[in-house]
C-alpha cells in the first residue's frame, strides 16, 4: 500500500486519514496539521522523509503564479527543502490542470454555466488555472487578490490587471512570512464575518481557497454557489446554515471529505511513477483522464433542510 501524508500549516482539527484503491493501487492517505507551527512542519517532513511515498504540502502554496511567471514563496522553500528522498508537491500541478478542466467539464456537460455570471475568486494568482478557465466560460470575474491576501479594499476586475500587479507585488510578498499571507492554524478556524460582505452579496458565484472564503463569510450568502475544493462536513454545514444553494468541488470525496490538491497530485505523483523534474502537464492530463476524478456538486437547500 503507498503512504501518502499532506503536512499542512492548518489546523489540526481537520486531520484526516484514508485508505481507499486508485487504478488498482491501495492508498493510505493522511492530512497531519501543524497549528501554523512552520518548524513543526519542517520536523515532521523531516523524520517521514524517506518512509513514505510522496508528501503534500498543505495550507501553502510554493509558488505564486501569474501566467507563467512564478515567485517562490520563502516559508514555503524551507518546508519543501526538509524533503531530500521523498517528492513533495503544493498541488499547484493540479490547479493548473484539474481546476482548469473542471471549470471546462461542468459546462460542457450541462452541469453549471458559467457564462455571464458574477464570480469572486478570492485570489486568482494561487488558482490562475481556474481564473482563466473561468474567463474563457464568460464569466466576469472579480479577484480578491489585494483584499483577501493583503487586507486592501481593492478588487481587481481584469486578468490583465491581476498579472501586472502581480508581477510587481510578487517578488515582495514571495519574501514576507507567510502568516500574514494567509491563515494558518487556530486562524483558520475563525470566521470574521461581513467584514467583506460587499463582495460576497455583489456575486452570485464565490470561488477559490475555501480558507479564504470561510474565514470573512458573511452570515447570510443567500443563493450563493460555492466553487472551491478542501472541505469538510462542517464545513459543508456552515455553507448550508448561511444561505448557500450548492457547493461544488473540484477534488473528489472520500467518506465525506474532499482532500486539497497538494494531496491529490501527491497521489498523482505515485501513480505516475517519475521523479518531478521528468513530469510534465501532459503527464498530469494523461493521469487524470484515466483516474476519471469528477467534480462533486452537493445541493446545499437539501442539507439545510435536513439539518433545520
């Protein structure tokens, strides 16, 4: 059975282990969190180095993206360095590629239409797959890149726009210590509701790291859909409680949980076979279209019925 661990900055209180069969191949897989301890993270990729199959990297990004320009992001260099036998992957493998074709999937398939609709992804430059999947489906795109990264009230309204600020903020942010990035442990546990409720209410669809979306969601987001991935049935619960009609995931379930995606190219990684410097996209194209992973669609008005 291959061993698949995602050591994540997040909170500990969503730890999670499964074992289940992928193309034929067992898996045990585990999402360990550190309570946003950097150096407990390091340790522990450190003392699994060499013992298990492949690690994912969880709740940082390694990279910030715009096109194909890419800014290593410091914090997340030291925790990737620990790893000297053992590959370790952010998952932005798979934003590039099964986030771009989700977006692409559900609207072939008759499942959710895009076009038109007012969409806030909270921070394009972590999902420019999905950002500019999303544009090419019609929609108009909001990106929260300055307000949800930075605290800055000022919403970004083009791809264009998006990549010249982030080639020039880049190099900065890359070097600031991540917790002030992004919420890490006990903070992502907190919801600082209606803060940015603004941007919640002005779009129908609201999209990206559910770390994100979760720590300002409003206490009403009626008739909202939820496009994000990472969630638990709590998670799910709240979604449900405020308003929201429907979630959609982009990584599948197991026994309730939908994995991030430096777990699910962590396992990709294994089923490939290849050192990471060998594997291309394609490589990742060809993997997903033989696993067959689909986007998970919940009607939330169900469960909120279910749980009033």
């Amino acid at each position: 059975m291959k061993h698949v661990v995602s050591v994540s900055l997040g909170s500990d209180r969503r730890n999670h282990s499964v074992e289940t069969e992928i193309l034929g191949t067992g898996f045990k897989i585990e999402r360990i969190g550190t309570n946003g301890d950097l150096e407990k993270a390091i340790e522990m990729i450190n003392d699994l180095d060499g013992q298990v199959d492949a690690f994912g990297m969880g709740g940082i990004d390694l990279f910030i993206t715009v096109g194909k320009k890419r800014y290593m992001l410091r914090d997340a260099k030291r925790i990737a360095d620990a790893a000297k036998i053992t590959p370790i992957v952010d998952g932005t493998g798979l934003k590039n590629t099964l986030e771009r074709s989700t977006v692409h999937y559900l609207c072939e398939q008759g499942l959710f239409n895009f076009a038109g609709k007012e969409v806030l992804l909270v921070c394009g430059v972590d999902r420019f797959g999905m950002a500019e999947a999303l544009v090419e489906m019609g929609a108009r795109v909001t990106f929260g890149d300055l307000i949800f990264g930075l605290n800055l009230p000022l919403p970004i309204q083009s791809l264009r726009t998006l990549s010249a600020i982030g080639r020039i903020l880049g190099p900065i942010v890359s070097e600031m210590p991540f917790k002030y990035l992004y919420p890490t442990g006990a903070k992502q546990e907190e919801v600082l509701s209606d803060r940015y409720q603004k941007y919640y209410d002005d779009n129908e669809i609201i999209a990206g790291d559910f770390h994100y979306i979760r720590r300002y969601l409003p206490h009403r987001i009626c008739g909202k859909t939820i496009l994000t991935n990472t969630v638990t049935p709590e998670d799910i619960d709240l979604l449900a409680e405020r308003g929201a009609v429907r979630l959609i995931t982009t990584t599948p379930e197991f026994r309730g949980r939908s994995f991030g995606t430096n777990v699910m190219e962590a396992v990709l990684v294994v089923l490939l076979g290849k050192s990471l410097s060998e594997i291309q996209e394609q490589d990742y194209q060809e993997i997903l279209e033989r696993v067959q992973f689909k986007p998970r669609i919940i009607d939330l008005k169900q469960i909120r019925s279910a749980i009033s």
